[in-house]
C-alpha cells in the first residue's frame, strides 16, 4: 500500500478560511486555530532550541515533548463533534514525565530565592522564549475552553511544560556554565 501525496497548496484557504479535522471550515483568526496554532509556533521554537548543541539527553527529551505537542495540535484541531476520527491521546503519564524530567534537573540547581532574568546562554535564551510562547499557548487554549468543550489535560500538559521550560533554562545556563542574573527591584 503506497502513501497518499499530500499536496503544500491546496488554494481552499485563499478565502480565510480551513478545515478542521473532520472537515468543518472555519475562519483562520478562530480562537480554536488560534490555539493550535500557537502550539504549532512552541513545535517550532523547540526545534531550534534542539539546535543549540545540547546534551543527547536534553535532545530526546525535546524531541518527546515536540511529540506530544503534535497530539495537543492535534487534538485541538479536531472538532468537538466529530466521530470516528481517531486522534492520538494525551495522558497523565505524559504530565509526570514532565515532572520527573524537572524533578531531576532540580537536583543539580541551586534553590532560587529571587526571580531571574531570562538569558545567560543562547540555549537558555531560547528556552526562555519556549516559555512564553507556552504560556500563550496556554492562555489562547484556555480562551477556546471558554467557549467550547476542550481537554484539560492539555492546559495541565501546557501549564506543566513552561515550569520544565523554566528549569530547563536555568539547567542549560549550568551546562554552558553562564550566570544568571536575578532580578533585584530597587523599591
């Protein structure tokens, strides 16, 4: 059995418009593409943040949270009333990955005792950026949650992944050996 092609144009969103999974067309500005969207730009800025001469370890475990960001694209791209669509699912398992994944880090951290400042190394850097677009991700998931039924685990895996961003951050200043700068409020 040969694989179907999938064509890079297809002219049916000339109009402002695409499909969900299940064939629904719905404006590109829905809060709904809006919310995988952005969850397509944290993909992305994962994958240059593997770019950064990282540890292999630190790579594998970017390569399984782009994974599971794919199935939260994917799943947010499915429309809630679609039947016999068989989507990749998210589990709780995923989330304790992510935790022990922190748990672990931690252990070689420093504890903090005031904020810091994002930067230190490039690889930090771009970790920092991978948060904050997490955070949106998460915030646009929550606006469509609002409106319609959506998976809460996915919040929860969002919500979960910028706090292993923020480590992950603060472990790569480690491994490139930079320093962190905290934030000091002059009150």
């Amino acid at each position: 059995m040969t694989e179907k092609k999938w064509n890079i144009y297809t002219r049916t969103g000339d109009k402002g418009t695409t499909s969900l999974v299940g064939g629904k067309r719905v404006k590109k500005n829905h809060i709904r593409i809006e919310a995988y969207g952005t969850v397509d730009e944290l993909i992305s800025w994962i994958g240059y943040l593997r770019d950064h001469n990282l540890q292999q370890q630190v790579i594998e475990s970017l390569v399984v949270i782009q994974d599971k960001l794919m199935v939260c694209a994917s799943l947010l791209a499915t429309e809630n009333e679609t039947e016999n669509i068989k989507n990749p699912v998210l589990t709780e398992s995923d989330i304790e990955y992510l935790e022990g994944e922190i748990d672990e880090m931690e252990k070689s951290l420093t504890p903090l005792t005031n904020f810091i400042l994002p930067g230190g190394s490039p690889a930090s850097s771009v970790s920092h950026i991978c948060r904050t677009v997490c955070r949106r991700a998460e915030r646009r998931v929550i606006d469509l949650a609002d409106l319609e039924d959506t998976d809460e685990i996915i919040i929860r895996y969002l919500n979960r992944l910028s706090d292993f961003l923020f480590v992950l951050s603060r472990r790569l200043n480690k491994d490139f050996r930079a320093n962190e700068i905290t934030w000091k409020p002059k009150l």
